[in-house]
C-alpha cells in the first residue's frame, strides 16, 4: 500500500515563514564570534531564505519574466 501523506496547514504564509526563516538565521548569527565558520553559514543560510522569497514574489507576479 502507499504511503499516506500528512498535511500541514500553516497559520503564516509562505513570505512570512521565510522572513522569520531569516530573521531567527540573523539572530543566531549575531551570537557567534565574527569569523567563525557557524557564523558564516548561519548568515548565508539567512540571505537563501531571502532570496527564497524574492523568487516567489517574482513567480506570483503577473508578468514573470527571467531576470536580466
């Protein structure tokens, strides 16, 4: 038989999950000491969730074009 897929309904929307996504990475990020490499992973991890929601708004939006 096939695996029964669980459902989540979320209570944010996707842009809101995303900037909080970020906003606890940059958090995270301001406690470590400068240079060091969970620093440096915690800060790229919050520009990924960024850009993650950039891309979406560029999906949703009536006239997607690429990028130029």
């Amino acid at each position: 038989m096939g695996q029964v897929r669980r459902r989540i309904k979320h209570k944010e929307t996707f842009e809101e999950r995303l900037a909080q996504e970020a906003a606890r990475y940059r958090y995270a990020a301001e406690e470590q000491p400068l240079g060091s490499m969970a620093r440096e992973l915690l800060l790229r991890r919050a520009r990924q969730a960024e850009t993650a929601s950039h891309v979406n708004d560029w999906l949703k939006s009536s006239g997607a074009q690429s990028p130029k």
